[in-house]
C-alpha cells in the first residue's frame, strides 16, 4: 500500500499543479453538468497525473523475490518507458494531432512546461 508520504506528495504536487493552471487558464469555472470543453488546467493535470502514475507504478513494483526485476521484465520497462516518453512528448506539444485527439490543450507558456 502507498505510504502517507507518498500520498501526501502527491496530493501536494496536484494541489500545486492546478493552482498553475488556473493562473494560466480560463477565469470562469466550468458548468457543472455541462458539456466537456478542455481547458488549460484539465490538461496539465492530466499530464502530470499521468506521469504520478507511472512514476508511481515504477516506485512501488516489488521485483525480487516476489516477481520478476523490472530490469529482467523487458515488456514491462519498455511500456513503462514509452508511456513517460510519451506523456513528456505532449507536453512538449510535440504530438498535436494526438494531442487534439485526447482534447489536450496546448501548453503556451514555457513556465508550465
């Protein structure tokens, strides 16, 4: 199970992450029962979540002696890898047709980068 530091990192870096896309995005809040629009802060958060859960994956995998090594689970490291290159790519906004496709925002200011 995750330990109390980890979610309370995570927590904060979420906390934060929004508070920066809030700056940056739109002034008026969403409709609640309205139609998705993507926003500034939905996807940055998005973006960094994503990341906390592979991240997240990598941390907490047990390896030796209860599984396989990570470094021994090609298939797995490999994933792992391509998804972390992937989430920093859109970022970068590097992929804005994929990014279009998973209503990503593009993310303009280099600070939030």
């Amino acid at each position: 199970p995750p330990s109390a530091l980890q979610v309370a990192v995570h927590l904060l870096v979420l906390l934060r992450t929004s508070a920066l896309g809030e700056e940056h995005g739109p002034s008026e809040p969403p409709e609640p029962d309205g139609e998705f629009e993507p926003s500034l802060p939905n996807s940055i958060v998005w973006l960094v979540s994503t990341g906390m859960l592979i991240t997240t994956f990598v941390v907490n995998y047990k390896g030796r002696p209860y599984m396989e090594s990570l470094a021994s689970n090609r298939g797995l490291a490999g994933t792992l890898a391509a998804s972390a290159l992937l989430i920093l790519t859109l970022a970068a906004g590097a992929l804005p047709d994929l990014a279009a496709y998973l209503e990503l925002v593009p993310i303009e200011s280099e600070a939030l980068r």
